[in-house]
C-alpha cells in the first residue's frame, strides 16, 4: 500500500483543518497596542494553547516544505524539518502534563517561558543583560519518550528520536556531508537552484510522508482533549492509512539526464 503525494497534500490540509479547529478553543486574540507598535496576544496561556499555537507552525511548516520541495529545494526542506520535530516534541512534552495527569515543575516553567516572551527589537535583545534559562531538551526528549512509550511499547523511542535529530541537525548546521549532497557529478557543480530529478528527491518526498503521518498521529490526542471527537476519528482513520515503511512511489524520480537537469 502506497501513499500518494497529492494524498499527502491533502492531509496537510486536514492538519489544517484541525488545527483551525483547535485554535477556535482560544477565543480570538486582542491587539497589544506600544509606543510605534503593537501586538496580538491571548487570553488563554495555558499548556493546552501552547500545543496549539506549535501545531500551527507544524502545518505551517509542512506547507512550507511541500513548497520547497515543488521545487527540488531538498536541503531547506529538511532545516523545516528538523524545527517540525521540535515543535511535535514539544506538544507530546506537554501532553503529559495535561492530557496523562502528570505534571512536574518542568511542564508549567515551560509554559510559563514561552508566553513570557515578547516581541522586541534587536537592539532591545541586545541591551538585555540576563537571558532566561530555558527548560533543557532533554527534558523535553524524556517526556516525549515516555508519551510514545506508551503508544509504541517496545521501541527504543529515546535513540529513535536522537538519530532523527542528529541527522537532521546536520542540515541546519550545514555539515560536510549534507553539503557535499548538493554536487552533481554529471554537472561538474553543486546544485544550487534546487534537486529535481535527482535521487534525493524520493527520500525527500518520504520525509514529507513521515512528518504528516506523525503531525495525524500527535493532533489525535489533542482534538481528543478538546473534545473534537468526530474529527479526531476521522484524522485518526486517515492516520492508521500510513505504514511506517511505505515509500512514496509517485515521488519524482532521477528520470533526466544530467545535461537537461543541469540546465
């Protein structure tokens, strides 16, 4: 069983579709008015709207790189990537405050840092002379392992997501290798205007896959919290469509030669 691009398309936009849904559990913010600007802000600061605030940039995120993507741009994808999984790491950390019943210091400092954030200027940034310490990854990473523990029993969570995240840190960081993926041989150069019809892009259309199919999975949970039971089934039927080795066999092929990809 295969699972189309435009079927990952499609989902994606039933990602948005939920979380359009969850933010209607917020109210609708209010504007901030300052001195030559001004802000919008909620009402509602609790654990459950920073989940959905994050799910927010998790589709936003997904549109991004199926744009990215639509144009062979491989390497930029995979940087949305890497902060996708920080933000679904970062809802699962505060699933099990509210949505498992246990909640430790970590879960309300977190919540707490992150509506304590507001917008400033960068030379407000620089004149700031205390920086706030942030609740530590890896104290994300350990919630989120014991949450999908609970989902996958069995599965080494903990080296899952490390491995994840040490690959794809290499695309954000710019690492050699991740660098050296972007030479064409056939061309005599790196490719710079994007991969299309080169071997990466498969792979790259799988992470497309991958991501979605984990953005259904963690929006399950928090449609049911907010009592969206109708559509937490149908994101979950579209969900359990995905298997976890299914490769995308519509996904652009190296079909081209290297004159006409290199033009």
């Amino acid at each position: 069983m295969t699972v189309s691009l435009a079927k990952v398309l499609q989902n994606i936009d039933l990602l948005e579709r939920a979380a359009n849904a969850l933010a209607s559990k917020l109210g609708p913010p209010l504007f901030v008015p300052e001195a030559g600007k001004g802000h919008h802000a909620l009402t509602r600061k609790d654990s459950f709207a920073v989940q959905v605030l994050k799910a927010v940039r998790v589709v936003s995120g997904l549109h991004a790189c199926a744009g990215l993507l639509g144009g062979g741009f491989f390497q930029e994808a995979m940087v949305i990537f890497r902060t996708i999984d920080d933000f679904l790491g970062e809802i699962l950390f505060l699933e099990e405050a509210h949505g498992l019943g246990k909640k430790v210091r970590a879960h309300q400092d977190f919540v707490d840092q992150f509506f304590s954030v507001q917008p400033k200027t960068t030379e407000e940034m620089l004149s700031e002379r205390a920086r706030p310490r942030y609740v530590s990854k890896q104290k994300i990473r350990a919630s989120e392992t014991r949450v999908l523990g609970g989902v996958a029993p069995g599965t080494d969570i903990s080296a899952m997501t490390s491995a994840i995240d040490d690959v794809l840190s290499g695309f954000v960081h710019g690492n050699y290798p991740h660098i050296m993926e972007m030479y064409d041989p056939g061309c005599g150069r790196f490719r710079m205007t994007g991969l299309l019809g080169t071997p990466r892009m498969p792979s790259a259309i799988e992470e497309l896959r991958v991501h979605t199919h984990g953005a259904l999975s963690i929006f399950v949970m928090l449609l049911r919290d907010a009592g969206f039971a109708e559509l937490a089934d149908e994101v979950n039927a579209v969900a359990s469509t995905y298997e976890s080795n299914v490769r995308d066999q519509s996904a652009p092929r190296s079909e081209s030669s290297s004159s006409e990809t290199c033009a």
